[in-house]
C-alpha cells in the first residue's frame, strides 16, 4: 500500500506546470456517466491518469487465502487480453508507458503515466489489464514466488516484526489483524479461480474514483474514461469489514529478536479523518513528533538525551479504524528510558500544553511545505483521487492552507488534553531491550 496517503492529505501545488494560481480542479463526466476529477497542464505532452476502489483491498481476501488482493495487483500486468506476459511488457516498455496495480488495508489502486502519442495503446492496455487479465501460469507462480522470498524476508526485519505483531495486537479479531502480504500457506492456497472471483466482485465502477492530470481536455478525457473503465461491472461485493469501535489495549509487547539495536512502535487512538478536528490534529501531531527537528519527541529524546537517531509520531486514518502512532530506534540497553521518555512526552502535553511558539511553528512548516509535497503529474493525480475518496472539496487545493492557518493554539491544546493517552499507550518493540 501506498502509505502514506492516509496519513495527511498534503496536495501539491507547485510542480512542473502551472503556478498555485493558475490550478484549476475540474469535474469531467463521460457519455457513459463515469466520473474524474481533471488538472490540465499543457507544459509537457503527458497524460497521468490514478484511480481508486474505495473499500476494494484486503478486507475482501477470502479467509485463509490472505494476499489474494496483493497477488492480483501484482499480476494484473502479467499478460491481458492477446499479449502474454513477455508480449504485454513489451507493449509497455517500447512505448515508454508506465502501468501498475497496488493493494492496500483498504483499497486497490492503479495508475497509468503515458506521452501523450501513445496515450490510445496506453488506455487500451489499461483496459485489457482490468476486464481480461490472463493470469496465466508462469507469471503467477513466479510472482507468487517472489511474494513468498518477501514474506521470509519479514520475518529478519525488526520493523515487519514488530508492525505485524501490533496490528495483531490492536485488532484482535478484526479484520485489520489479517495480514495484508498473507502468509507462504495462505498465498500457496491462492486459485487463479479467486483472483478472477477477487476482481469481478471488488473492482467494479460503484467504487471508483479517477484523478487525471496532464495535456488533455475534457472532451479528449471522457471517452477516455470510457474506453478505460467501461467494461467494469457495474455494481460489486460490499466492504463487510465493520468499523473498530475497540480500545488499543495499553502496555508493552516484545518480538525477541537477536539485534543490537531495539525498534520501537507505539500507537493509540488516533482521529478520523472526517472528524473537524482533524486540521487540529495534524498540528497537535507535527508539534510533538511528526516534524522531526522541531517536534518535542525530537528535542527530548534525541537533541537533549542523544538516546535515538529518530522519534517520530504519525496519524494514521484507515477507512475503519484510527490511531496516532509512532516509533523509535535505540540500543538494546537505553529501551526501557526511551520508552519512559516518549510517555513523559504525552503526559507533558496532555497536562500542561504545547507553547504557542511550537505550535505556530507547526503551522508555519505545514503551510510552508505544503508546495514541496509532490512534484510531478502523477502524485498529483492521486491526491485528485484521494480528495474524492474522503469527500474533500474539489477547491481544497485553495482552502487547505486556510484551514491550517485557521488552528488556534487553544484548539490544539484542548484537543491534545482530549486526545493524547500516556497510560493508554501500546508499546511493541523488537529486539532484545533492556530496562523495561
């Protein structure tokens, strides 16, 4: 999965094309009722076209065939239509098109980046790679092989470790504990019969959302979306999996790892992203950890006590579920102290608040950055497709500054009294820490 594009939504407005001024987010629909979200850019002969099945990722993987969303994004551009694989990368690679699939938590995605003189054979492969993959034998089990090399690959990674075992932790007989990569027995369990079932059922046009940026027009654009995405059913599986209404159960758990050096993950219940206070919350989040220089984790744990190379804090929206997380890197010995720290870091601005001045420095780096996000058609295109997907204003591009500008240091200190859980903590750590 892409993360992080749930983490904040932070859109560019500078790239290599027109100037913040001059952006102009339009709304196409096709004769065939299909709907994107449109940036032209006339600077280069290009066209970047990203897009969504919201709800359509792992959560729709047949229990004890875990992966199956990952496996299909990863062969979805194996062979379609009349090319086998060899054939249809090669299609590919002489005409310099970029064409590729991801599955994530909560959706399945893909993207197409094309010159504009190769953008018919470009469309028609999309087409093909989405209603006729062929998923034949040889490019399945040699991605299904390398998939597997992956998985054995986790499991010496102290980060992979210690992500899967809080995510088993936390949601513990929820979906969200499945893993998303599945596992060496439950990819082998995976059919070409389920992949095919996976894709009829899950990506279908209820569920898609399309961002398109480049030298185009709408009239150029709404065949386009038709030739591309027409062929898809009409209506699919409903997302089944239920909201997490749990609490993150506070604590420490540890992955025994033979390592010098301890990773350390830390989560609790974070904000969704539909909730108000969501502009709060990425100021609370950059002033205590997600700012890196600057932010209180960094200042207290780093710049003062030289314990980590780095402390950081995210939020982390998921379409179910959200939590404020973090992690750190420390020697074995110096664990139980970092951990005491990040908590003394939360009761501190739980109880006595962020000064004025950290926070106005958050706001002036979130607004500032902001231009520096992305920097080409592509990523663009897909913050088109993620501002549909949360139900963001086609204008946000011109508001989302104002919004930040807008936080007031006592919403951000109301919100971290509300939100921040010292006690309530869970600490997931992988090595061999000491002092805990």
């Amino acid at each position: 999965m892409k993360p992080i594009r749930y983490l904040l939504i932070a859109l560019i407005l500078v790239w290599a094309g027109p100037a913040l001024a001059e952006v102009n987010v339009e709304k196409v629909v096709s004769p065939r009722g299909l709907t994107a979200w449109l940036v032209r850019d006339e600077t280069v002969p290009v066209t970047a076209i990203q897009f969504e099945f919201k709800g359509g990722g792992a959560g729709h993987d047949p229990m004890g065939r875990e992966g199956t969303a990952q496996l299909l994004a990863a062969t979805m551009d194996e062979g379609a239509g009349p090319y086998d694989s060899m054939a249809f990368r090669k299609e590919l690679a002489d005409q310099s098109i970029s064409l590729g699939f991801s599955a994530g938590r909560d959706s399945f995605s893909g993207s197409v980046y094309t010159l504009n003189r190769y953008r018919d054979k470009a469309v028609d492969l999309l087409r093909l790679s989405l209603t006729e993959p062929r998923f034949d034998e040889e490019p399945v089990n040699r991605i299904r092989a390398q998939m597997t090399t992956s998985l054995r690959g986790q499991q010496t990674d102290p980060s992979s470790r210690a992500g899967e075992l809080m995510f088993e932790t936390i949601f513990d007989g929820h979906d969200y504990a499945r893993p998303t990569e599945g596992t060496e027995d439950s990819l082998a369990a995976v059919t070409v019969n389920d992949l095919q079932a996976f894709r009829r059922a899950v990506l279908t046009k209820d569920r898609l959302f399309i961002g398109v940026v480049g030298s185009i027009t709408p009239e150029e654009l709404g065949p386009i979306l038709d030739s591309a995405f027409g062929g898809l059913p009409d209506r699919g599986e409903t997302d089944a999996t239920p909201d997490f209404d749990g609490a993150v159960p506070p604590g420490i758990k540890v992955v025994d790892m033979d390592v010098p050096q301890s990773t350390v993950l830390f989560a609790q219940k974070g904000i969704a992203l539909d909730d108000p206070r969501y502009y709060t919350a990425m100021v609370l989040n950059h002033a205590l950890g997600g700012g890196g220089f600057g932010s209180l984790l960094t200042d207290e744990i780093r710049v003062e006590r030289g314990l980590v190379y780095s402390v950081y804090s995210f939020l982390h929206p998921m379409d179910h579920a959200a939590l404020l997380r973090g992690g750190a890197g420390t020697a074995n010995e110096t664990v139980g102290e970092v951990v005491s720290l990040i908590r003394d870091a939360f009761r501190k601005v739980k109880e006595e608040g962020l000064s004025i001045d950290r926070i106005d420095d958050a706001k002036t780096y979130l607004t500032g950055s902001f231009p520096l996000r992305f920097t080409n058609s592509s990523r663009i295109a897909d913050q088109l497709v993620a501002m549909q997907v949360y139900g963001f204003p086609i204008d946000y591009f011109e508001t989302r500054n104002e919004r930040i500008e807008s936080v007031t240091a006592e919403d951000v200190n109301a919100l971290a009294a509300e939100l921040l859980d010292p006690d309530g903590l869970l600490f997931v750590i992988a090595g061999r820490p000491a002092g805990l």
